[in-house]
C-alpha cells in the first residue's frame, strides 16, 4: 500500500542509486501510484480484488503512459521544486518516461513475489515471480531499502549538486 514503507523503501533507494538516469520524483510517485485501486478497495470505496489490472505490466504500462503525460505537463512546475530542494536535477521527457516504467514495473515485480492472487503477466494466469520471496522477506527487504534510502538521503544534497554540475557541463 502507498502509506507504508514497502513500496516507499525500494523507490527511494533506487530513485537515488538512478538519480543521474531517471527522473527522482516521478520514479516516487511511480511506484505508489499503481495502488491507487488496492487502497479504493481496502476502504470500500471499489469493489473487486485490491491486485487487479493494475497489478499487471499491461496495466502499469497504462498507468505509466499515464503518469508521464501528467509529469511531463507539470515538469516545469515540480523543477523549480527541486531548484528549492537542492536536488539538482533537470527533469527531462526522457527521465520522466524511464521512471515512469520502471518505477510501475518495479511496484508489480515486488508485489509478483509475495501476492498468489496476481497475474502480472496477464493475459496469462500465471506468476513465475510468485514464491520467489514470502511476504516476511520482501518486507525485510524493502524496510531496509527504506533506511538505505533515507541514510543516502541525507547525503542527497551533495548527490544531487553534482548530478547537476554534472548536467550543466554537458549542455
């Protein structure tokens, strides 16, 4: 779910460790938005299991598409944003279209390992990722990608300055 640290962790450490390949704010909302439908479920508010279509790489692909015409529009505004943030970095269409995917993508393969209801590959009823790691594991794993990503968040500013320098040379 967006509100916990499972899907928040591997976003965050990965969205730095690709600072310099991908765009950092569009990967974060990436991997939260493909449960916007899991959470309608949990509060009742939607009918149907919380894994569905979305849960799919079809239907990340949908909701990436998605997601980068919305970023892509508001590029201008989320860039002074990260002027303020010392980010330094340049959104671009292209790091916005590869956080887009990766980031969905990323969200629907961790999901894959742990859900037995999940049909990622769907139109095909089958989960080869299933099994892979249990719930016990993936949620060790993204709890410590969480405190990796915060730890290397501190040293963000200084990442992020250089990516940028990095940037202007060579523009």
């Amino acid at each position: 779910m967006p509100f916990t640290p499972y899907h928040f962790g591997p976003a965050l450490l990965f969205g730095i460790i690709l600072f310099r390949y991908i765009d950092f704010t569009t990967f974060v909302v990436a991997n939260l938005i493909i449960d916007w439908r899991a959470a309608l479920v949990l509060f009742n508010l939607w009918m149907g299991p919380r894994h569905g279509w979305v849960h799919t790489f079809i239907g990340a692909s949908i909701m990436s598409v998605i997601l980068f015409v919305v970023m892509n529009y508001m590029r201008k505004e989320y860039r002074e944003q990260h002027t303020q943030m010392s980010l330094g970095q340049v959104p671009t269409k292209i790091k916005i279209l590869l956080a887009a995917f990766a980031g969905t993508f990323l969200h629907v393969a961790i999901d894959s390992f742990h859900h037995p209801r999940m049909e990622p590959f769907m139109p095909f009823s089958l989960n080869p990722l299933l099994g892979i790691a249990g719930t016990q594991e993936v949620r060790q794993l993204t709890t410590v990608c969480g405190i990796l990503g915060l730890f290397a968040l501190i040293l963000f500013p200084r990442l992020g300055n250089v990516s940028w320098e990095v940037e202007n040379r060579e523009n």
